[in-house]
C-alpha cells in the first residue's frame, strides 16, 4: 500500500532534499577550496583553467632548462676567468725571459711557459656542466616558450692553448724573437677570451631576462586558474551556517507537519 504524503509534507521534505544536496556541493568546496572541481560544475572554466595550467606546466619546464643553460654559460664564464689568469702569469713569464740573457733562466722559464699553457688546456676541458662545455666548441640551444618555436642558440668555442693561438716556448726561448712572439699570441688569446666572454655574459643576460619572464608569466596563469576555480571560503563558509540553520528549521516545519497529519487520524 502506497503511503500518501499530505501537501506540506511533500514541500516541507523536498526543501530539506535541496538544502542537503546544497550542503553536499558546499562542503566539497570547503575541502578542495575550489568551486570547480570538475567539468560538470562549469565546463567552461574548467576547460580554460585547465589549459592555463598546462600552459604553466610546459612554461615550468622551460625555465628550468633556462636555469639549466645559466648555469652551462656560467661554467664556461668562469672557465674563461681562469684561462686568462693563467694567461697572464704566461705573458709574465715571457716578459721575465724577455728581461734575462742567461740561456739556463730562459729554458727554465720556458718550461713553466709550457707547464700553464698545459694547464690552459686542462681548464678548457674541466669547464663543462652537465656534459656541455663551452670552452670545447660545444652547443645548447634553449627553448622559451610552451610551444617550442622561440629560441636562442648558444654556441662556445675552442679554449685550448693551440686554438687561442699560444704554442709551446719555441727553442727554450733561445731568442728574444721567441719570447715577444709568445707575448703578441699571449696578448691575441686575451682578446679572443675577452670578446667570447662578452658574446657569453649579452647571451646569459638574454636567458636571465627570459626566465624572469616566464616565472612571471607561471604566476599570472596560475592566477588565472585560481581566478576561474577557486572557491571564496568566506562566502562558503557563510553559506554552510545559512543552510544548516535552513537545515534545522525544515526538520522542525516537516515535524510539525507530521503532528498536524497525526492530528486529523486522532480524530477518527
């Protein structure tokens, strides 16, 4: 036998049905933060929040393969400051040979000559960073944007002794005409380090620039994501107090209802 529900019955148990649905999708708020947690609360939002966060996911990634190149150019800077150290303890030496005629202080010059220049090519080849060295005409090229199409190629060069154009001491610096040719290589290798390393330091301020860039560009997605689907908690919360005030007083009105339907079967 069906059981018949009087008329304020019926509204007073279909209002309190909405509010626990209402209370249901405000405490999912409340615990996620967010008033879109899937398409069916607002397709819309979701699907462009979801995309300004894969967005900020790929731009992610690239910054750290900036951070990554930074740190490859500054291997390779600091390469660069060592080699023209040892430089110019070379060119002193030369100039020391240059200042002596004893042929004995000149071969024992030349042979520290030699000793840097050996250590110049040890430098070139220790200045790598995760297996790409600069000082060993190596290349990298970082990508800045999600979708791969802007970029910048970086490319290094040979730091060694030989390719800087610095040969052993030739005949123990027997000669004076030995000792300034040594002097003038010595003198073109510091101004081929010098112009490679400002090629390096405009190409470190380009990916610095960038990265800062992107960082903020993440931020701004991410708002935006925050901005499409996170919930105010304090208008959450407010709501939650409203509906289980509503709550209890639609359990009072469907009580008294009852009452009221008790009533008239007394009466019989």
């Amino acid at each position: 036998m069906a059981i018949t529900l009087t008329s304020g019955m019926r509204q007073n148990l279909f209002a309190l049905q909405n509010t626990s649905k209402l209370m249901e999708m405000t405490q999912n708020r409340l615990s996620t933060g967010k008033r879109v947690n899937t398409a069916l609360d607002d397709p819309i939002n979701f699907f462009a929040a979801e995309n300004h966060q894969q967005r900020a996911d790929d731009l992610s990634f690239r910054k750290d393969a900036m951070g990554e190149a930074v740190q490859t150019i500054k291997a390779g800077n600091n390469g660069i400051e060592a080699i023209s150290d040892l430089i110019a303890s070379a060119k002193s030496t030369a100039q020391s040979a240059l200042s002596t005629t004893s042929t004995t202080e000149r071969a024992a010059l030349a042979t520290q000559f030699n000793t840097l220049m050996d250590q110049v090519d040890d430098l070139a080849e220790d200045a790598g960073y995760k297996g790409i060295n600069f000082l060993s005409n190596d290349s990298l090229t970082v990508t800045f944007n999600a979708d791969g199409t802007n970029s910048i190629g970086l490319t290094g060069f040979d730091a060694c002794s030989g390719a800087l154009g610095v040969a052993d001491a030739t005949g123990s610096w027997a000669t004076a005409a030995n000792i300034n040719t040594a002097i003038t290589n010595l003198d073109s290798a510091k101004d081929t380090l010098r112009t490679e390393s400002k090629e390096m330091n405009n190409n470190l301020s380009i990916i610095t620039a960038r990265e800062d860039f992107t960082e903020k560009m993440i931020n701004t997605l991410e708002d935006g994501v925050a901005n499409l689907t996170n919930a105010d908690m304090n208008e959450e919360g407010a709501n939650m107090l409203m509906l289980q005030t509503r709550q209890a007083l639609g359990t009072t009105s469907l009580s008294l209802a009852s009452e009221a339907a008790q009533s008239v079967l007394r009466l019989f």
